[in-house]
C-alpha cells in the first residue's frame, strides 16, 4: 500500500512528464538539441508509460475523478500507441499528428489543474 506522500510523488513526476509532452519549446531543448542531458523522448516514452499503469489501474486511490481517469487514459492510449509508431523526434514534432498529442496533454493539465514549468 502506498503512502500518501508516494502517491503525491507520483503524480508530480507523472504530471511533470505530461508538461514536458506539451511543452514544444522543452522538446526542441531537450529531444531535438540535446541540451538536457539524458531527457530524450525514448527516456520521457519509459517514465510515462512506468507510471501510467498504476496511476490509472488504481485512480480513486490518488483522487483522481472519473472524468478526470478518462481524459488521463484516453490520452494514454493515444500517447502510447503515437509512441510505438513514431521515435525520432526531429521527423514528428512539427507534424500535426504530434500536435494533437501536445494539446492533448495540455487538456490533460487542464483538467488536473497542473500549472508547472518544464525540467530546466
């Protein structure tokens, strides 16, 4: 059973990630020039999927809302599967395709009330 200060911990890491997802100034920095060391998306792509299987297999657990659980997961399964297609960001990110995603995130963010500046 997990605390309640891990199960915050884990929602900020999780939450940080999703801001990182829609953050297109953040990737240029850290998927296309390298300017954040070891933050590359195949790193990002791990961490979120890490996280997303007992965040949402157990979402009352960490207060998350129904409505919230299903903004959280659709765009899970949207991530994953743009991820399982697409590695290489300097061919996706400026596609319209990677674009949904972004704003995706960002609606998840919304509805989470996340408010929090991209890893420097």
């Amino acid at each position: 059973m997990l605390s309640s200060d891990d199960r915050k911990y884990m929602l900020n890491q999780y939450f940080r990630i999703i801001h990182n997802i829609s953050d297109k100034q953040y990737q240029n920095r850290a998927w296309i020039r390298g300017q954040l060391p070891g933050i590359d998306f195949d790193e990002t792509v791990c961490q979120f999927e890490d996280l997303s299987d007992p965040l949402l297999s157990e979402y009352h657990e960490f207060g998350m809302t129904n409505k919230q659980y299903v903004i959280l997961k659709k765009f899970r399964d949207e991530f994953e599967v743009f991820a399982d297609n697409n590695n290489w960001p300097q061919l996706f990110i400026n596609t319209p395709e990677w674009d949904a995603i972004v704003e995706m995130a960002k609606e998840v963010l919304r509805a989470f009330h996340y408010h929090q500046e991209a890893a420097e």
